[in-house]
C-alpha cells in the first residue's frame, strides 16, 4: 500500500513529532498517588494542617499532583530533624560522606530520564535543555562536592559548618538549584530544610527519594514543600544557621531584613540583567548563537540570562539581521518534543508580566520584533522577541523581565560598552564576544558581574563560582568560593557576646590634664583632607576615669556623603598595582612605628598602658601582614570539564563603610581597614566609640605614608547614627560592622536597600590581639569578591 | 586563464571597484535563502577585504555544532522520509587504488536502485525516485559509469586536478578537468592547493579555482577544501569564500585522504561561509561533506545542520550531497527495520 505520508515528508523535510515519552515518570507519580507529602527525617509526612496544592504542566494546564502546603509546624518538624541529625552527620568520617554524596550523583544519573523528564513537565522547559543540561549537571554538582567532603578538613583547617541550613530555590531550574544547595551544605558538613519553589516542587521530592535510596541518614536533607508563606517560616525560625536563597531581588531583600536580627549567615543569588556584549571582532555568527543559548535558554526564564544585548554600531545592522534570521528559525513547542528549542512558560503570571512589560516596551516606543513562528493552540507560550530602539532609559532594558526578550542597544567604543554594561543595579553576569583577547579580558575585568563568558554564555560548572555583584545577591555556588558560604571559623560561635560598655571609665588610670597640652584639634578626615563636620559641633571624649581627653567632631549624615564621594572619586586605588599598594602599607608601618610612642602614650590614657603598647606593636605588625597579603590573596584558575580558562579572579568589592569595633581603638581600626585597603578598597570607616580620638593621630599617619585621598576616611560621631548613614547609602557596596548585637542587626537590615554585603563580628567579642582571631584569610575572604571569567579557547 | 575569463571574475581588480552582486537577473533561479531568490554562482572577483575580515571562533562554532544536533531530531515517517533524502543526495564513491570497471558498474547498478524493492515495498513507497545523486569515480572510470548509468538520473562525478594531494603541475591539472569532461563527466571534484591557504595567498588560490572552473565549462565544479589539512577552521572559512568567489559550484570538505575528514564545526563554517556569500551576492553555492560519514544517523544531522544554517534548498542534491561509500548500507538497513519493526544485517542489503 503506497505510503502517502513518507512520500509527502520526503517533499516538505519538515521535522515532525520526536516527542519524549513520559510513560515511565508518569507511573513514578502514580507510585506516589500524585500527592505528595513533605520529606522529613527521612520520611514521608503529611502536612500539619492538611493542606496541598496542586502543581501543574505550563505547556497543558493539567495537574501534575497534589503537594503538600507547608506550615510553620512543618517547618520546625524538619528542623528539628535537620537538628537532630547533625550530630551523626558530623560524626561520620568525611570519606564516609563522601561515599554518600558520590552514591547521590550516581543515583541521579540512574535515573536521569525520570528526573529529566519530570523537570520538563513540572516547568515546562525543553526537554533537550533538561536532558542536556540541568540534569548532567546535578550529577555533576554531587560528583565534585564529593570530592570536597573528602578533602574539607585538609583544605578548610580549622573551619566547622553552619550547622542547620534552610535552603530556598526558585523554580527555573528547579533540580539543578537542589544541587547546588544541598551538595556545597552536605559536604561542608551541614543538615539542611529545603523549600523547592511553589511552581516546581516535583523533583526536588523525586531526589528526597534518592536521599533514602543512597541511605543518607534521616534528617540531613529534609524537603518541605509550600509557597512564600513556608519561606517565610523557613528564614524565621531561630533555629537555623543559614539560609541560602535563589530568587528575586525583591524577596532576597526582605530576606535581609528578616535574618537581620539573628546570626543566621546568609547567602543570595537574585536577579541579573546581564549584558551581552558584541564588539565588531566577533565571530558574529557565533554571538548570535550565544544569544540563542543566552536569553532563549529556558524561555528567557534565567537569572543570568543576557538580555541586554549591546552591539558595537558597526556590526549592529549586520548582526540584528542575522539574529532576526536566527529567531525565525526557532521552534516553540511542546517541552517534552524533543525539538522544541522554547517550551512553557512556568506559570501564567508569569507570561502575564513578560505580556505586561513588553506592552510596556512598545508604550515606550521601542520596536519591537518577534518572527512569525508557529506556538502551540494551548498552553502558555510566548514568542521569542527582539526589542530594538531601546535607550538606557526604557524599562525593557532596566527591568528583569524574566522572559524570551532581549532588549538591543549599540555602543560605539570599548569604554562606552563597559559604561552601558555597568548601567544596572544587577551585577549577576556577562558576555563579551570579541575574537581579540585584549578587548575580551580588558572589558570582563571592568563589567561588573559576579560571572564573564567570554566568547560563550551561560556556561556553568560545579568547579567554578556563580553569583553576583551588587543587588544580584552576594555570595557564590560551586568552587572553592562557593562552598566557604557553608562553613565559619571554628572558633567564632565560641565567643561570648561583647556588652555595651558604660559610658565613662572602670579602673582608675593615670590622667593627663587637658591644661598641659597645647589645643589639638582632631577633623574628620575626608579624601585626603583634614575637615570640619558639617555640624559644627563636638564630642568630648573621655577617659576611663572620666578625664576629659579632647573633643572629636560630630559628623553627620551629610560628612558621610561627602566621604562616600570621596571615596567613589579615589577608586582608582583598586586597579592600582598590588606592589603599590602592598608599598603604601609598609611606608604606614614605617610611620606608625617611627610616631608610635606618643600615639601609644595618649591610647594609654584610655585602653591602660599595656593594651596601648601591645596595640601599638600589633599593630604594625598587622601592616605588615596585610603589606604581604596585597600581592599574595590570589584568585585560582577553576578546572570546569570544558577546554577553557576559568579564572576566579579577586576583586575589590569597591566603597565600603567600616564601623569599628570599640575596644581597640588603635589595633580595632587597622584589622578592618587595612585588609579592605589591602584588597583594593576604598573606605568610609566609623572610629572606635571608646577613642575616636584616634583618629587624629592616624590620618596624620596617612598623610606621610603617600595614602592616596579618599582611599582611607573618617567621620567620628555617634557610631549608630552613622551605621545608618552608611547601610542605607546606596553607592557603599558593602558594610563591615564590628561592635555590639544591636549595632550588627542594625547594619544588616538597613542595608537591604541596594543588598550591600555586610559583614560583622555577630556581636561577638573578637581577640583582635590573636593573630588567629584577628588578622588574616577571615578578613580577606570577606574584603574581596569573586569574579569568574571564563575563557575558552582553541583555534 | 584567458583574458576573458580574468575580466570576468575580475582578477586583480580591487574589489571596491565592482559590484558585489551579479547583475544577470535573466538566470536561473536555483535556492531561496530566507526568502530571496539565488542564482547558480558565477563567481564575483577577489574581496579581499572579506576574507581578512572572517571570524571565527573555534569553541563557539563546537558548542553549536553539538547542540544543534541534540536540539534536531526525526522520528518515524519523518525519518524514513529523511533518510530518503539522504540517499538521493549521496555521491556514492569509490576512490581506491583497486578499483575495477567492474567495481565500478556494480557501483552504478547500486547508485540506481540504492534501496531493494523488497524494502520500498514494506515502506510503501515504491512510487518515490529514489537514486543517489552521483557515483563518484576517478578519470579513469568516467566512462564506464557514465555508460552503466544510462537511461538515470544517477550523475557522473570524477575526483580531479591530481587528487587526493593536487600538487601536480596546474598545466596537468587543467588538462585532467577537460579530459573528465569530454569524457562525459557532469561533475568535477577538484583540489586546490592547501599551501596557498597555509600561505594566505589568496590570490593564488583564486585563479586557481577559477581556472579549475572555467576548464569544467558546462560541468559542475566542486571544490575540495581539504580541511583537515588546513587544520584551522579560520583557513577553512577563508578558504570556503576564496573558492566561492572563484566561483565554485559546490564547496567540499574532504578528499577522504586526510586523517581528519568532514566534521560537523567544519561542516558549520562552511555553511556559514555559503549563507554569507549568498546574502552578499545573490549567488548560491552547494556543500558536500565527504570522509568519515558512515552512519544514517550522521546523514540526518548533516541534513539538520544544512535545514538550520541554509534552509530547504540545501536538502536538494544540486546544492547538498554528502560523499561516502559505506553510509548507504546503514541507511538500507534503517529503512528495512521501519518496514519490518526488526532490527536488519547487513547481509540482507545489495551490495554496493
């Protein structure tokens, strides 16, 4: 019988149906009756109010299965069990956890088609994408955090976990964000509660399998599922160490505040608007190709997905064609077809606000461009699209849309590309395609981005570090970097509480009389300059027997704006040569030294004579350390299984606002300021509340030492007020605040603003005068922040 | 070359000077490319400027090629209709030094009836033509499988110009062309010489693919690259637009003889090359991948690779073939297991 259909294919070469089969998924969700509890200690519970949710297939509408709704009951049901847990986790030997994480990567490669299957229906994406990509990289995840479970106490000495982690993951890829929280917790040695997203829970309960299949002790990871109210009750509970969060900027800011009062260590990887840089040297074919792999990946639906596409004005006509050309070949369609290039949406509401902002888009005048490719009758579909006309003003290039549209705008030099690529409150990643190697690395060293492709995009490995700067998070997944937000020094939770000190003295200790000395007249020190608070007025400043030393200007809000602007103008200390800056140190040392008797001699009044010497002999030895560190805190070179060069580069995290610990006025100072100074930073440091006399004998110290303006200054006052000032100043990129409980919750929460990092003492009473305490890696870690430029090569 | 000939393609002319695009709209139209209308190529004169300005880069052009066959696949009706495709666009080859004229009519009789009527028949596609595109021969054989192919659609295509190394004297390699030709060739597989491309001589490499082509006259020129030898997929692409300027018909990647034959990163360059040329100058060019393609499963993904990067008309045999010998029977046995639902041997297929 003749065969019609072969023969009208082999005239239209179409592709056809290549569709997944899911039979073998579906039955492991019908093993489950399709309602699924939380996964806690081990076991299979039912919700505590009996509540579930329904998920569902984006690209149908039809209900996947019923998941449990998480209260705040199951939430402390889990940690405890995560609690619980800990000890026998901990007790294990590490090659004993090893064994456990390599079992969980062999098990998920086990049973790969399942999971990628189940990813596709839960999330709509396609099914190459989570047959190619999310799924081997999970494994992969496990695979290489084995290997650090095997080596952790050899390569983090001295180092413990957190302890109970709460993990909260966002439904983009929902498996692969399993892994890369739970294998860096595990193998650090910490028990975790993870919350998968509301939209996407089903693997994140399939791997809970696996959990008991591999024979992780109960309790280590635990899954419970529900929407932001279980989030919530997740960051909230005061038995959690850590929380580690993946999603929108906006819930990663009111994570902030609500961990801002506990000593809960916290990571976050939020939103991008990443560029993607074309200069007029690149394979253009290639780049469009990247853009492909970089704002259609996953419908758009990615975090650092290059959706800002800036291109160099010449190439710009050439390159739109191309990728007009490139866009009308794209086949949007059903996920589990295995030649659907786009699949669903994740939900309506989130078609609804890519529909909303590209509405917007068009409002603001923007052309807007999408080719004319078939979408399927049902289900939620969106159209890959290209916007052109687009300024640094529209919202489709500021906003994080979230979806398959790219927003294109043309740049005319290298500085101009940079410039326009920094135009964003996101720092999450970029892309820079050039085939000359000096404009690639030239231009990855100056966007500011936790991650550069070059000449490639959304390349990730478990070896190599992700997540951003700015309001994209702080904190990295995967390397080396990635696993420290897992672990603390040993000896920190060891440290009592540091109490407010009364005002005034507590010994009796030898006063000088004010009459004796000529007038000193300490200033706020603001690049480079000696000035007078915009107050005009003091502070008096006494001594422990309550003599009164001197008066330190009141500085005020807008002193430290000035300072701010200061510092902003002296960034240039951060690209200048490590030799330089390690030379400044010493030239400081050299001059602390040579003045160090007399400035040791008024400390005395205050901390005693023995503090103030070994202060003052500390501390000169704390510049020299840091002296060395400046050419010796070095980035690594990652080891992806990709032919290329991944460098983890250390880099300045830019203005950061310093509150300095009260109690070593002279050595408290210096352990702060001197590893940001060291690093490349520039400062705004708040001086001891006990002296901030201080001050006056540093900047003299500055001055002489050839300390560039506006690399070191300081604003005396009341430190609380000024903690304010700094957090909530949106152009400090970070926050050091060493001093009491409340100051360091302060400082956590107000800088929620643009997300700076904050680092703090925890309230802790830190042993600034042991090295070990005091001065070092701790520091440096926190000075510093991690770029991760990938560079393939080959001819 | 003659006077003529130069002034046509314009040899040593600046490329500023002339335009880019062929002004005979009166030909032919023979591909569509995103909707614009190609001609057959004519070659354009040297640009100079084009081929220093081809970029290329390496692990790009990797990651595409491995995706893009992951992201394309044909199942069921779909594939037996592709695999049929792929028949109807094979050089059926044999380039050994044991060749026979009777090695070479059995070739023929393959080329007409590549798939058994057994198989056509469980398929249910007896009405469909199904022959290969060309049995590829050396000079030698020109004649025997132009007459054992009588009465086909099935073209005579003969290696040439000193294959598979090319460096024989020009003069000779001329010579070689039209002797293929009066001998009834349709379609010459030429070489050019790799150490112009190692030497950037492009100008070099020019009028010799225009000599090649002109000495072709009527017959179809297709340009060996040997890109395994010019080891860079940069010379690959520089070469590519060389030899379409020049004015090749189809451009090639292999001989077969390198240790590196035809590789879907080279394959893509080539394309690329190809899409760029037509779109600069109205003029469409073929391409054939040859050397290491045995499987069926490689078949589809060089029809993917040219649906993706080129369009339709490059699944048609005047502008795609893929030259290999031993594919074909994979292919028989693809076929034969959609029919039947068995899995096939070898031994239940013709032999070539």
């Amino acid at each position: 019988m003749p065969n019609t259909s072969v023969a009208e294919k082999f005239r239209s070469m179409d592709y056809g149906a290549a569709p997944e089969d899911p039979l073998e998924s579906l039955a492991w969700l019908d093993r489950f009756k399709r309602r699924f509890g939380h996964f806690i200690g081990g076991k299979w519970s039912v919700p505590s109010q009996g509540r579930y949710f329904e998920t569902h297939d984006p690209s149908t509408g039809d209900k996947i299965a019923d998941v449990a709704q998480g209260s705040a009951a199951d939430v402390n049901a889990a940690v405890r069990a995560a609690r619980a847990a800990l000890p026998r986790w901990q007790g294990l030997t590490a090659h004993a956890r090893a064994r456990l994480l390599y079992a969980l990567a062999r098990q998920v490669q086990k049973h790969s088609r399942r999971l990628a299957v189940l990813e596709t229906l839960d999330n709509g994406k396609p099914i190459r994408e989570s047959r190619d990509i999310d799924i081997p990289l999970v494994a992969r995840h496990f695979y290489y955090h084995a290997g650090w479970a095997t080596l952790l106490a050899s390569e983090f000495p001295g180092h413990q976990a957190c302890g109970v982690v709460g993990q909260i993951i966002p439904w983009n890829f929902p498996l692969l964000m399993v892994a890369w929280k739970i294998a860096p917790a595990l193998a650090a040695g910490n028990t975790v509660v993870l919350k998968p997203a509301e939209f996407t829970p089903v693997t994140a309960l399939a791997f809970a399998e696996l959990c008991n299949e591999v024979g992780l002790p109960p309790g280590v990871v635990n899954i419970v599922t529900g929407d932001g109210s279980t989030g919530e009750a997740l960051v909230a509970h005061p038995d959690v160490d850590k929380i580690a969060f993946t999603g929108s900027t906006e819930v990663g800011r009111a994570i902030r505040r609500a961990t801002a009062d506990s000593h809960k260590k916290l990571s976050l990887e939020l939103g991008g608007k990443s560029p993607f840089v074309v200069f007029e040297d690149a394979d253009l074919d290639s780049a469009v190709e990247g853009l492909v792999d970089g704002i259609w990946l996953n419908q758009g639906q990615v975090c650092c997905a290059g959706s800002r596409l800036l291109m160099q004005e010449s190439i710009a006509v050439a390159l739109t064609k191309k990728l007009q050309a490139r866009m009308a070949a794209l086949r949007v369609g059903a996920p589990l077809d295995k030649t659907s290039d786009i699949g669903a949406i994740v939900a309506r509401v989130q078609l609804e606000r890519i529909e909303s902002l590209v509405a917007q888009g068009v409002a603001e005048g923007a052309s807007c461009w999408q080719p004319d490719v078939p979408l399927p009758s049902r289900g939620l579909y969106y159209r890959p699209t290209l916007f052109t006309n687009v300024h640094p003003t529209s919202v489709v290039a500021q906003t994080e849309i979230f979806g398959p549209v790219l927003a294109a705008m043309t740049f005319r030099t290298p500085a101009e590309a940079v410039e326009l690529a920094n135009n964003t409150a996101y720092g999450l990643a970029a892309s820079v395609w050039s085939e000359s190697v000096n404009i690639a690395l030239q231009v990855a060293a100056q966007i500011k981005a936790g991650v550069v492709w070059v000449n490639s995009t959304n390349m990730f490995d478990a070896a190599c570090g992700f997540g951003g700067y700015r309001e994209s998070g702080f904190g990295r997944e995967g390397g080396r970097e990635g696993l420290r937000e897992y672990l603390q020094p040993g000896w920190l939770r060891t440290r009592p509480p540091l109490r407010r000190r009364a005002a005034g003295g507590r010994r009796g200790a030898q006063a000088v009389e004010a009459t004796k000395l000529i007038d000193r007249t300490v200033k706020l020190y603001i690049g480079g300059k000696q000035v007078r608070p915009d107050s005009g007025y003091s502070l008096e400043c006494r001594s422990r027997s309550g003599v009164l030393l001197g008066e330190t200007p009141l500085g005020n809000r807008k002193d430290i704006r000035n300072a701010v602007e200061a510092a902003r103008r002296a960034q240039q200390w951060g690209s200048s040569s490590t030799h330089n800056r390690a030379q400044v140190l010493y030239y400081v040392a050299e001059n602390l030294a040579q003045r160090g008797k007399e400035i040791a001699a008024r400390l005395a009044v205050v901390v005693g004579r023995k503090q103030a010497l070994e202060e003052l002999r500390l501390s000169v030895g704390r510049l020299f350390a840091y002296a060395a560190w400046a050419d010796k805190y070095e980035g690594v070179v990652h080891s992806p299984p990709f032919r290329n060069i991944s460098v983890a580069m250390n880099e300045a995290l830019g203005t950061v606002g310093v509150i300095c610990p009260a109690e070593a006025p002279l050595l408290g100072f210096l352990s702060l300021v001197l590893p940001l100074v060291a690093a490349g930073n520039c400062v705004v440091a708040v001086p001891s509340a006990l002296y901030p006399l201080v001050a006056g004998d540093l900047y003299q110290v500055f001055e002489t030492s050839d300390v560039p303006g506006g690399v070191i200054n300081m604003v005396t006052g009341r430190p609380a007020e000024l903690l304010n000032v700094l957090a909530e100043h949106d152009d400090v990129d970070a926050l050091w605040c060493h001093g009491e409980e409340d100051l360091c919750a302060a400082a956590k929460r107000l800088s929620a603003g643009n997300l700076k990092q904050v680092w703090t003492n925890e309230g802790r009473r830190i042993n600034y005068f042991n090295v070990r305490e005091g001065e070092g890696r701790w520091y440096l870690e926190h000075a510093f922040q991690v770029k991760n430029i990938w560079v393939p090569y080959g001819e | 070359m003659t006077r003529d000939t130069q002034q046509r393609l314009g040899v040593g002319e600046r490329m500023e000077e002339l335009p880019l695009t062929v002004q005979s709209s009166r030909r032919a139209v023979v591909a569509q490319l995103q909707g614009r209308a190609l001609a057959a190529n004519a070659g354009t004169a040297l640009n100079l400027d084009w081929v220093d300005s081809v970029r290329v880069n390496t692990s790009a052009v990797e990651r595409r090629a491995a995706t893009l066959i992951a992201r394309r696949t044909v199942k069921k009706d779909w594939q037996i209709a592709w695999l049929l495709r792929a028949i109807t666009c094979m050089d059926l080859t044999t380039l050994s030094g044991d060749d026979t004229e009777e090695r070479v009519r059995r070739l023929c009789a393959k080329a007409a009836h590549p798939v058994s009527d057994a198989v056509k028949a469980t398929l249910g596609i007896q009405e469909l033509p199904i022959q290969v595109a060309a049995v590829c021969v050396y000079h030698l054989f020109v004649e025997t499988a132009r007459r054992a192919l009588q009465g086909t659609q099935v073209r005579v295509a003969a290696v040439s110009t000193g294959f598979p190394a090319g460096l024989n004297a020009l003069a000779d390699r001329i010579a070689e062309i039209r002797r293929s030709v009066e001998a009834g060739a349709d379609e010459i597989d030429v070489v050019i010489t790799r150490a112009h491309v190692f030497a950037a001589q492009w100008q070099r490499l020019y009028e010799e693919v225009a000599a090649f082509k002109e000495a072709c006259g009527t017959a179809h020129c297709k340009v060996i690259l040997g890109t395994g030898d010019l080891a860079t997929l940069r010379n690959v692409a520089r070469a590519s637009l060389v030899a379409m300027m020049a004015g090749a018909d189809f451009i090639k990647t292999s001989t077969g003889k390198e240790t590196v034959n035809a590789t879907l990163p080279v394959g893509l360059v080539m394309t690329r090359a190809i899409r760029e040329y037509c779109e600069r100058t109205g003029m469409a060019v073929g391409c054939k991948p040859a050397g290491g393609i045995r499987t069926a499963r490689q078949s589809l993904d060089w029809l993917a690779l040219m649906k993706e990067e080129l369009g339709q008309s490059w699944l048609e045999p005047h502008l795609f073939r893929i030259g290999a010998s031993s594919m074909l029977g994979d292919i028989e046995r693809q076929l034969e297991f959609h029919g039947s639902g068995r899995y096939s041997a070898s031994y239940h297929h013709p032999l070539a």
